[in-house]
C-alpha cells in the first residue's frame, strides 16, 4: 500500500461519512484522522481492505467526535440510519468535494490548502511543509476554510472555472520541498478529469503533462534554469508528451475552446519541434492571439510578443512588446532576449541587468544576471 | 500565496508620527504595547497567515573571512551604522493589498499616550520559486 493509493482514497471515504450524514467540517477532520492513524499503522500492520479500514476508522473517529450531551441524540439518528459500509460512492461525491474546496468564497491560498487536504489526502503537516508556514498556520487556515463553506450544500454542482484555476495554481508553485505539488497536481486533475468530462479539464491535464515532461531538462544538476530553446529535448519525458497531445486533441475536437487547451496547444507545439529551430512559431503565435482572446492576462501578452519576435523577427517581436507596458513583470526580460536576437547585444546587456534587479524569483535572477554577464564579457567587446 | 518580509528599524527609517522612545513610556503604555505585538500575531496565526516573527538584540558584529587557516576578522559594532533592523514579521498572505493592510495594522501598535506610534515598517517581497509553466 503506496502513500498515494491511500491518499487517493480518502476523497470518496469523506464523501461516505457526508453522505451519511457527518457535516463535511467534522467528516473531514474524522479522515484526517484516520489518515495519520494508517499511516502511523499500516506499514507494520496492513489491512486486507484498505479502503473499509479507512472508512471504519474515519467513522469511528466521528462518532467519537460527536460524543457529548449535546450531539448524542443526533448520533443515535446516525447509527440507527447508517448504511451498510464500504458501498461504492459515486464518482460524483468526489467531484462535489473539488467544487466545494475551490468554492469562490474562499481566498486562492485557502481553497489550495484545502484542496490538497480534503481531495488530496496530505497531511496539513505535508501542505505547511510545500508551501513553508507552520504547520499550526495551515491548520488554522484549513479551519477556516471549512468553516467558510460550512453551509454550502454538497449536492450541487460547483463552478468548474475555479476547481480548475486551483488545481493549476498547485501545478505552477512546483517543487520546492518534499512534497512533488507538481505531481500530487497532475493526479488530482486526472481525478477530477474522469469525474467532469469538460474539455478544459483535459485541457488544463494536458498542459500539466506537457509541462511535466520537459522537468528534468529544465534545470542543471546546480539547479540553474535551462531556457526552452536551450534544453536537450532527448531528455523530455516522451510517454507524458503522448499521453498530453493525445488528451489535448479529444478535448479540441469537441470545439468548446478555452485558455486550458490553448495554452497546452502552445506547449504542445513545442513539444513537436525535434529541435528548437524547427519549432511552428507562426502556429504558436496564432494561439497566442486566441489566447489573448481568452485571457489577457500580462503574462499571456509578452510571451504572446516573444513568440512574434520568434515567428516575424525581433523588430516585429519589439513591436508587440512597444503596445504592453513597461512596467509589467518580465518586460525588460522579454526586451533585453528581443534585443539580443535584433544584435543591439549592449542593450540587451544593460536590459538583462535591470530584468534580474526586477526578478520575482532567485532562479530566473541567476538566470538573468548570467545572460548579462555573457554579453558584457564577450569575446573582441 | 506570497510571503512578505515586515521589517522594523531601530534607525533608518524616517521618523514616526508618535515619535516618543520606548524607554520613556510608562510601564502600563508598555504592556500596552507588548499585548497588541502579541495578539497581533495570535491573529494572523488563526488566519493562517503567519509564518515567523523574531526581534533582534539591538548590538551586532561584523565578521568577515580572511584568508586560510587565520580566524575570522571581527568589527563593530558601529555605532554610526544609519540602518539598524529591530526585528522582523513574515507573512504568508493571498495579494499585496492584504499584505499593505497587515502592516499598517502592526503600525498602528500603541506608544506613548497609548496612541497609534504610526511608525514607518519596510515591506519586503520574498523571491519565489520559478513557475513550472514557463511558456
């Protein structure tokens, strides 16, 4: 019994016990419970039935939860209606649990953290540990999470937009500690795939594997960044490409376009570029201009101009880049690259420099200071 | 999902609208003081927004390597330094406004008279790590 099988059942034993009757607040934390307690036991002891071990144990710790004056008569309710265990739950329930953990009235970082508790089966130390707070910091903000959707019905359907914004948040923080968030994001939006059937949620799958499938060439052995057109394609994950295309062309074909299946278009061409000067930048660029059409998020529109810088020419590219403003994140990075391409390499150099003061991360800094270095100090300047 | 750095300076940032030393307030307006500190960061806690807080003693050396097999060279404390960092409070918090709001909160901390100090903190944005979608 791997981890993340067990991890993997914990959605439906929670969507049991509410089914049952457990408020979600106290179901979830009954499972929580349980999951610490078969992690605790089951490597020296396993359970013929996982799954209905859980589920006893989770109901138990309820019950137990529930047990004073006050919730007695509720309880007695409960253990005469209680259905037979170990029933099979409806695929269904599960997807109830992502709509009502990525609910709209909960903040970005709540919706994440309960997410990966609730649907995801870690353990709110796990989640402190990923996102580096304490774990008394995520316990509280698990807390009240929960008690923000406390009311919210669990039968209904939910808005898939936010589920799905969510889960590409958890994708995109990456990997930084212990836990592969990247990875534990790819099973839970698998999870969520079968259970909606929407072409975005293929989409946003198929983004996460083709972004997945270049990871180990995106950084050195020292940990420095590797810019796409700079990585060894052979090392690309070949079985997650396929897997990613062949998600990404279903949900096409359905014509119900959005800024998931237009983004991993975009990585899926590069993806189909043996080498990176046979990459389709002209496609890239026309799904670009669907995806500003989608999202005109800043981010979407400079890489919108790199790729017009790649299909048309750097003049072109500085173009596109001269209508976004200046002080958007990335734009003097996204100048100085422009710069180097057109051979104007002093301001390229002067601009890598400024990109790498305005870096929100270490690593692209690194990145950038090193680009920098490379034009000042090279060879007859 | 960001965390922020809420520095306090001993010196170097301009002065305070409540400008009064510590050492001069009465002891009352003192634990004035240290209760708001306190509850400040038992509440960010319950909103699951704290990540660490820590106050610095005020005297610190500079150390500086000097070369194989020879100790570390050691200097200071100077007490001309212009910039002097009292201690620290990091956050964990969803947007930028709400890290703004949070810090003139903790400005907002009673001084002498048991009114607002208005003291001027320093908002630092942690670098990240890199996004894995990097197109």
């Amino acid at each position: 019994m791997d981890e993340a099988r067990l991890r993997g059942l914990t959605p439906s034993v929670l969507a049991i016990l509410v089914r049952r009757g457990a408020d979600f607040a106290a179901a979830e934390d009954a499972v929580q419970d349980a999951l610490l307690e078969a992690l605790r036991v089951w490597p020296t002891d396993p359970p013929r039935d996982a799954k209905g071990w859980l589920l006893t144990v989770a109901w138990r710790r309820f019950l137990d939860a529930a047990r004073s004056e006050t919730a007695r008569r509720r309880r007695e309710e409960l253990l005469q209606g209680e259905p037979a265990p170990g029933r099979a739950p409806a695929m269904d329930d599960t997807l109830h649990l992502y709509f009502l953990c990525a609910h709209p009235a909960l903040s970005p970082s709540s919706a994440v953290a309960l997410t990966l508790r609730a649907v995801g089966g870690l353990t709110t130390r796990q989640i402190a540990r990923a996102y580096l707070v304490p774990e008394a910091t995520m316990a509280q903000r698990i807390s009240r999470a929960k008690r923000t959707v406390a009311g919210v019905r669990l039968d209904r359907p939910g808005d898939a937009a936010t589920v799905l914004r969510v889960l590409y948040l958890v994708f995109n923080e990456g990997y930084s500690g212990e836990l592969d968030l990247a990875a534990e994001a790819i099973r839970l939006t698998r999870r969520l795939h079968v259970a909606l059937d929407h072409p975005e949620s293929a989409g946003l799958l198929a983004l996460m594997l083709l972004h997945h499938a270049r990871r180990s060439a995106r950084t050195t052995p020292e940990g420095a960044l590797v810019p796409l057109a700079e990585q060894d394609r052979r090392r690309w994950d070949t079985g997650a490409i396929a897997e990613g295309i062949a998600i990404l062309r279903a949900a096409l074909a359905r014509d119900r376009l959005g800024e998931y299946q237009a983004q991993a278009a975009i990585a899926a061409l590069h993806a189909d570029a043996p080498r990176a000067e046979e990459t389709d930048w002209v496609q890239i660029v026309e799904w670009y201009d669907e995806l500003v059409r989608l999202n005109r998020s800043p981010v979407v529109r400079l890489n919108r101009a790199v790729a017009v810088g790649e299909a048309d020419g750097p003049g072109a590219g500085l173009v596109a880049l001269a209508e976004l403003e200046e002080s958007l994140p990335r734009h003097s990075a996204v100048a100085a690259h422009l710069h180097e391409r057109a051979g104007d390499l002093d301001t390229a150099a002067r601009l890598y420099a400024e990109a790498a003061r305005k870096a929100t991360n270490l690593a692209e800094r690194e990145h950038l200071t090193r680009r920098a270095a490379r034009l000042r100090h090279r060879p007859g300047s | 999902m960001a965390k922020y750095l809420l520095l306090k300076h001993y010196r170097g940032a301009p002065a305070a609208v409540n400008d009064v030393p510590m050492d001069q307030w009465t002891s009352q307006e003192i634990s004035a003081h240290v209760r708001y500190m306190r509850n400040f960061a038992d509440r960010l806690e319950e909103t699951g927004e704290f990540v660490d807080s820590q106050a610095l003693a005020p005297e610190g050396t500079f150390v500086r390597y000097d070369g194989e097999g020879r100790p570390p060279v050691t200097d200071g404390p100077f007490a001309e330094t212009k910039d002097l960092i009292a201690g620290w409070m990091v956050i964990d918090v969803d947007t930028r406004e709400r890290a703004l709001e949070l810090t003139a909160e903790l400005s907002a901390a009673p001084g002498a008279g048991g009114q607002p100090i208005h003291e001027w903190l320093e908002l630092r944005p942690f670098l990240t790590q890199p996004p894995t979608i990097e197109d």
